[in-house]
C-alpha cells in the first residue's frame, strides 16, 4: 500500500497525516459514488412497476382469459375457433353463419365462427349509426319534422309513426330506433346529423376509427343496398362501444316506452328484441342489457345482445341463423351466452375486439378519456422524470458526501 521509503515509521507525522487524508477522501469518494448509483439503480429498477400501474382502472379478474391472445389473423380463418381449458363446457351447436362470444370489459374474444364473414347487417348497423351520431344530439332538443326528411325510406321498413310538421324531441327519436328499429326515425336523426350521406360518411370512418375493416356502409338504418356488409365481429365492436355511453345503454335496454301521436297523446311502443322483451316462445334472458336485432330479406335474422351476470357482461353477435324460424336467432343468442358465462375462466382467448384498432396518440388524449382510466395514487411520474430525479439524487449523494470534512487529521 505504502510507496518505497514513505513508510510512516521512516518519515514525519506530517507525511502520516497527508496520507491518511488522501486515503480517507479516496474512501468517501468512492462510498459516495457507490451509493450515488445504488439509488439511481434502485429508482430506476422501481419505474417499471410504477409504469405499468398508471392507467390500470382495475386489476383484470383472476377467473379471467389468459393475458396471451392469438394472433388477430387467426379469426379471419374460417371455421370454429376455442380454446378450452380442463372442465370448460362444449361451445353449443349454432346453425348462424357466423358468430362470437366476448368479455364486454376486456373485449378478449372466448369463441368464435367465421367472425369476420362479411355479412348484411340488417338494423344491427343501427348500433354503428348510434354510436356516431348519438353524442352529437342533446336529448332533450326539439325538432319539428319537415317533409324531405322522411323522403327515401326503404319499400317494407320498420317504422315507429313519425308524422311531417309534429315536434319531437331527439330522446323520442331515438326510442323509435332502439325500440321500434324505425328507419325513419334513423332518417330524421341522420338529417340532424349532416344528412343522409355525411351520415354514412361519418359511420364509415367511425368504423375505420375502431378497428371494425369489414364493414361497409351504403344506407345508416341497415336497410338492405348493395355492398352493404359487415361482419360478427365488427358488430360486436360496435355494441360494445355503445355500452360505454350511459344514454346508448339506456335506450337498448329500455323494455316499453310511450310515443308521441300528436295533441298530448301518445302510444305504447315495445321492444322487438325478444330476448329482452320476451314473446310467445321466446323467455326473456335473466341479465340481459340489449342491444339491437334486425331482419331484412338477405340479411336474415341478426343479433347484436349483452347480458351482465356475476360482474361480468357479455356481447354476443349471431347473424342469419339456417335453422328454426324467426325465434333461432335468440335461442341461439342465448345458448352462447349461457356457454359464455359458464366457460368463466376455463378457456383461453382466441381474439380480442381491439386487435385492428389504431393505438391512439398520447397527445390526442381527451379529458373524457382520461376520466375513464384513472391513474393510481403515487403513479403520476413519467418515466423521464423517474430518470431525472434517480440521476439528480445520486449526484446530490456525491457532492454531500465529498464535502464532509476530514476528522482526525489536524488540519484545516
């Protein structure tokens, strides 16, 4: 350790002393400089675990889909896709053309067949048109019904009686469509909302904006036009979007309601979604929050349903049934669900309804969004400001540490 002939037996006590000051700062340099990383190391080694807990509404239930899902192409493949686990219960028997199960909260995709089959839609394309026009009409707005707004309704729609030169309020409007699926309703609404075409414009870009690549858009209130298509799995993006809109949640749930006839009177409307409402042979599901059925001459019989039970909700797409009648449609609706509620845990997912939806960007990032995810206490830094205060504070430890002052050697 000692340099030739500077041993401190062979030399003065001030040789001693500076050498012992020299290796004292050597030590507390060094200390500080360790101790300097080590916090920096330690910051830095808890970012991620503080990272990932921003954002996080809830933690995903245990009981829930396995976190690795397929790749998104897998359910452009035809045919039935599962993944059971030991116990889970055999997918039914569906006769649809195509079809899907899907955790409304997680949107993780349990099964599914031919689920991005393009398909005519029927009124379940009303979900769509809800979905972009809806948060752009205050309900309680008023509106007197001119005559070209009820110009070009389709041969044989549905319709819930709306009559040129009476006001209506848009909370009405959309009753007669949710309940009624009346196409002209969804006309006058699509003329509040820019008109016929921008409105169909304006639903085509919403589907872009949400991942849903295999619907076309022609006419809004899903009448029956050429190139008009989508798919069950874009249908189920669309009703699960719905859900998230207290009002669009409402209305597809809304069982009965009163219609404006004019002169203070008024009359019943009902619900055509048999699941929900029941029918001669049809029991209405226990747990059932909407959404939407259709029927035109090539569409068939359509279903867009959601069901919520044991804190779990989910939506299910059936389109053109081959078998049975006009009541196929639901039992068949209701036999996925009940398989979906009882698979809980016991299979894997083979999808996820956000597979082919754009990542938004941070800056675009709206309050409303923001509310919706709320970050958890303590997890407000970024990651640069982790790394910022990790480096600062070790460098802070060096500095402190160097400017102690050096005991025991007799100097100032």
């Amino acid at each position: 350790m000692f340099a030739p002939g500077s041993r401190p037996g062979c030399h003065g006590a001030e040789r001693v002393c500076s050498y012992v000051d020299h290796m004292i700062l050597e030590f507390s340099s060094r200390v500080a400089v360790s101790a300097g990383v080590l916090c920096a190391t330690g910051l830095l080694t808890l970012m991620p675990a503080a990272a990932a807990g921003r954002g996080r509404a809830e933690p995903s239930p245990p009981a829930g889909p396995r976190a690795a899902a397929p790749h998104p192409l897998l359910l452009h493949r035809p045919g039935v896709h599962v993944r059971p686990r030991t116990g889970a219960p055999r997918v039914p028997r569906v006769s649809a053309l195509s079809w899907l199960v899907a955790d409304a909260r997680t949107g993780v995709v349990l099964a599914a067949y031919n689920a991005h089959r393009r398909l005519p839609p029927a009124s379940t394309l009303k979900t769509l048109f809800a979905v972009t026009v809806m948060p752009e009409l205050p309900a309680g707005a008023r509106h007197t019904v001119r005559e070209d707004e009820l110009q070009g309704i389709g041969e044989g729609s549905s319709l819930v009686g709306i009559t040129e030169g009476r006001t209506y309020r848009v909370a009405d409007l959309w009753r007669g469509v949710f309940l009624n699926s009346g196409n002209d309703a969804v006309h006058v609404l699509a003329e509040l909302g820019g008109g016929w075409r921008t409105t169909a414009r304006r639903m085509q870009a919403k589907a872009r904006s949400l991942g849903a690549l295999d619907t076309r858009v022609v006419s809004p209130d899903g009448y029956d036009t050429p190139g008009q298509v989508s798919s069950a799995f874009d249908l189920a993006v669309f009703g699960r979007v719905g859900l998230r809109d207290p009002a669009f949640a409402q209305y597809c749930a809304t069982v009965e309601a009163r219609f404006p006839a004019g002169g203070g009177w008024s009359y019943p409307i009902r619900n055509t979604n048999r699941l929900l409402s029941g029918a001669p042979g049809v029991k209405p599901y226990r747990g059932l929050i909407g959404i939407k059925n259709g029927y035109t001459t090539h569409a068939g019989n359509t279903l867009v349903a959601a069901a919520r039970r044991d804190g779990r909700t989910l939506v299910v797409t059936v389109m053109n049934p081959q078998e049975g009648g006009g009541s196929t449609v639901y039992e068949e609706a209701r036999s996925l669900l009940d398989w979906g509620f009882g698979a809980a845990g016991r299979v894997d997912a083979v999808g996820s309804l956000d597979a082919w939806r754009p990542a938004p960007s941070p800056s675009a990032k709206t309050p409303a969004a923001a509310a919706a995810v709320p970050e958890e206490p303590g997890a407000g830094w970024t990651e640069a400001g982790l790394i910022a205060g990790a480096t600062g504070l070790g460098v802070t430890i060096v500095v402190l540490v160097l400017r102690l002052p050096v005991r025991g050697s007799g100097r100032s």
